[in-house]
C-alpha cells in the first residue's frame, strides 16, 4: 500500500505536466509536441528518482 508521500510524487507529473500544457497551448503544433514530450520525459524522470529515495 503506498503512503501519502507516494502519491504526492505520483501527483506531481501530472501537476506539472497540467501547467505546462496550459502554457504551450498557444503554440505551433510540432513545438508543442517536441517540448511537451521533452518537459514529460524530465519530469518521468524526476519523479522516478525521488521514489528511489
């Protein structure tokens, strides 16, 4: 079962990702993909290591 810190670092790409797409909304198509995809991948990544820790 996983405790409530878990589940904030589970939450936080989500939040984050959330944000971010509200930002790039406006933009051109292939810019929002291409650095959409990269802030997705950073932020996996992030979140994987502070459930490491």
């Amino acid at each position: 079962m996983k405790d409530l810190s878990d589940m904030r670092i589970h939450g936080l790409p989500v939040e984050i990702g959330e944000a971010v797409w509200g930002e790039l909304s406006i933009w051109e198509s292939f810019a929002k993909w291409t650095i959409d995809k990269q802030i997705v991948g950073s932020v996996d990544g992030i979140a994987a290591q502070m459930i490491v820790r």
